[in-house]
C-alpha cells in the first residue's frame, strides 16, 4: 500500500520540482550576476538603495489598500450570500469574471473610465464631464481590487460556521453588532486569512495594470521585474527584485498560517 501511494505521488514531485523549484533555483542563480554576465553579489546591495526601498514599500502600500478594499467589498458581499435563495448561483455569477482574462479586463476599464467612456458619460448628465479618471492612483486600485479571491474563502468559513453559535450568542442578549464582532468574525477569521493571501500576494507583483491603467505612473516590484527582464536587459537585477519578491511571499503566507497551525494543535 506505501509502495503504490508513493508511485502516485511521483508526478506531484516531479511537477513541483520542474516548475516550482527549478524556476527559484535558477532566479536565484541569474541574480548573482550583472548586466554584463559577470557574477557579483552587487545586485543585493543596490536593492538596499533609497529608489528601490521607496518602490518595496510602495508595493506593500498598494497591495495594502487593494486587500483592504477587497475585504471591506467581501466580507458582506459573503455574509449576504449566505442568506440568499439559490446562493450557489449567485456565487457562480460573482465568479465568472475571475475567468476573464486580466488584459480583456484591463481594457473593459480603459473603455469605461476612459475620457469619452461611459463613466464620463454619466458625470456628463449632471454637468461634470471631461475627468481623468486613468493613469492615477485610484483608477489603479479599483481596478485591481480582485472581489472574487476573497470571497471564497470568506463565503466557505461562513457556511461552515455553527448556526446555534449566532442564535445562542442573540439569546443571550448580544446585539447584531455584537454577535458579529465577538462570534461570526473570529470564528471566520481563517477565511479572512486564506482571502487576503490570496489578494496581497498577487497584488505585489502586478505590472500589466500599471501599465495599462495607471500610465507607469506607479511602480511596483513586478513593474520593475519586467521592466529590467525585457527594457534594460538586466537580468540579474531582475532577478534580485524576483527573489526578495519570493521571499516576502514566503514570509506573509507564514504569518498568516500561524494561526490556523495553531488552533489545529490547539
């Protein structure tokens, strides 16, 4: 019986180490090296340099704001949906969009929030046209903030969570209010975890957005990532982005596991 479920787990192994490890391993390797393929380990330091920490701290502040959005969105966006008739579809319909593909859905926006698009349109029926709605800071954000990651999960803890918990919670006397914040968010926050890895983590590397829709105006690390892989040709620098990228993924799905990892030692 071992023998047999080790052979099934060989292709598992073997995907993961072809296109998880193998990929790491060779960022790692091509960010010891310079633009001209000389290998030093400069690249490190100069990620410690004021323009790079800026665009570092940048990210995490626009990740931020994306995942908090997301949540506020979310969360009652989920808790609505489990009180609904036929909640399954409506949850279907909140997903498909995240079966689009991210450019088609770059571009939908540019034609909404564009100056002659329909957003304007409507400001233009109560005297307010001609806004520039693209390439800045909010039209960024509200494009990335990405709902249906976050659901799920949210949606998932929520329907796994003991009615008889609210109902004894409300006779003993605990507003609505109270019953949220005391009993259904901390016995959901495992869902609010598992969304808001889902949201932060991409949000640190996105680039065909800042592009499209903020003008270059914002910078992330996956905007520099590309920019140095394909404008500048330099890969190692690339590369060095690439790793501390890796690397503070790793840290964030840590810290938000520990939880979780906890309560099921509990």
């Amino acid at each position: 019986m071992a023998r047999t479920r080790n052979f099934y787990l060989i292709p598992y192994v073997a995907w993961i180490v072809l296109f998880v490890a193998a990929p790491i391993i060779l960022v790692a390797y091509y960010s010891f090296f310079d633009i001209e393929g000389a290998f030093t380990p400069n690249n490190y330091a100069k990620f410690f340099t004021p323009i790079y920490l800026r665009m570092t701290l940048g990210s995490f502040w626009y990740a931020f704001l994306i995942t908090a959005f997301s949540l506020l969105a979310a969360y009652p966006t989920a808790l609505l949906l489990t009180r609904l008739k036929h909640k399954q579809l409506w949850l279907l319909l909140i997903i498909l969009p995240s079966w689009i593909n991210l450019l088609l859905k770059a571009y939908a926006f540019i034609g909404l929030f564009g100056k002659y698009g329909l957003v304007n349109a409507v400001f233009e029926t109560v005297g307010i046209g001609g806004l520039q709605l693209l390439f800045n800071d909010f039209s960024f954000v509200f494009v990335s903030v990405y709902i249906p990651f976050m659901i799920l999960p949210i949606y998932n803890a929520l329907e796994e969570l003991n009615p008889a918990l609210i109902d004894a919670s409300r006779d003993l006397g605990a507003s609505a209010w109270t019953t949220f914040r005391r009993v259904i968010f901390p016995l959901t926050l495992d869902g609010v975890k598992a969304g808001c890895q889902a949201v932060f983590i991409p949000s640190l590397s996105l680039f065909m957005i800042t592009r499209l829709i903020a003008g270059n105006r914002v910078i992330t690390l996956g905007t520099a990532i590309e920019q140095h892989f394909l404008v500048t040709q330099d890969w190692g620098m690339g590369a060095t982005i690439a790793v501390f990228l890796i690397i503070a993924m790793a840290v964030i799905m840590f810290a938000t596991g520990i939880g979780k990892r906890g309560a099921l030692r509990g």
